[in-house]
C-alpha cells in the first residue's frame, strides 16, 4: 500500500486530462441514473477497500470543519467549542475551520480515528463518490484521486461503465 500511494499522485496526474475531458462530458450529458450508477460502483469498489489499510486523507489532507462539527466533537472531548477550536484548528484562506496541522491529530498508530463516531461530516462523507449529483463535484474528484486510492479506482470504474461519447 505505501509503495502504491507514493506512486498514486503521478498515476492521477497521468490521467487528468483524460479524467478532464470525461467530467466535462459528463456535466454536458448527464445520464438520468447517474446517482444510482454512482451508488453501484462506489459500493463495488468499497467491498474491495480497507481504508485503515491506507488512511492517506488522514495523514495528507484535513476536512472542513463546520460549527456543529465544532459542537459535536467539543461536547464528546468535554470542551467548550472555543477551547476546541483554540486547540486544533485554524482559519484557512477560504475562512473555513480546518486542522492546525496534518496528519490528522486524532488519527492513531493503527490508522483508527480516535473520534470516529463523530467525526466531521467531510470525513464521514469522503471521498465523496457516493453523493447525489456527483457530476456537480467534479474538481473535487479530481484532486480526491490522487489521494485516494479507492477515489481513483472509482474513477477508472466509472470510465468503463458508463462510456460517454
């Protein structure tokens, strides 16, 4: 696995244009059961996917924070949310609360997330290749295949599935 996701960056690199051009068709005609298409290949590539075999969001990229992430994860650390806010994140450029620092604090040796049962919603909804009018999320897929790998995998997938001419 590690060998893989040193290589995985070059390999989404590789593909962008071809992954490119396949969004932009994507956008322009997008099939009617593209959601259900969607659901299909995600759970097909996620029987196959051991993300604490890789945990490589946690340890290259930090989500979003929204306020009742702040809230929720405060009130399961006993912290008042400014306390938490103090401690682990910052503002980003976008003005969005992201984590001072990566890898993810909370992620442990063994790859678990130590606040898992509530964890953000941007985590919880990573990689993304599940979500209703996916077509929509089509830069975000894009830097999320060179992350991870089952994003990738997805995405290749995808190409084959459902060829667009």
């Amino acid at each position: 696995m590690e060998h893989y996701l040193k290589q995985l960056p070059k390999l989404a690199k590789d593909k962008h244009s071809e992954n490119k051009k396949y969004f932009d068709k994507l956008k322009k005609k997008t099939p009617k059961d593209l959601d259900y298409q969607m659901q299909t290949i995600h759970d097909d590539v996620f029987k196959k996917t051991d993300c604490l075999q890789c945990a490589n969001c946690c340890k290259t990229t930090g989500p979003l924070f929204t306020t009742s992430d702040i809230e929720r994860i405060a009130k399961h650390l006993r912290m008042k949310p400014q306390q938490f806010t103090d401690q682990y994140l910052r503002i980003d450029e976008d003005k969005d609360y992201v984590l001072q620092q990566v890898p993810c604090t909370f992620l442990d040796a063994e790859n678990y997330c130590m606040i898992y049962d509530v964890r953000p919603k941007a985590c919880r909804e990573y990689p993304h290749t599940d979500r209703k009018k996916f077509q929509q999320i089509s830069n975000l897929t894009l830097q999320n295949v060179a992350i991870c790998p089952a994003a990738f995998a997805v995405v290749e997938e995808m190409k084959k599935r459902i060829p667009l001419k």
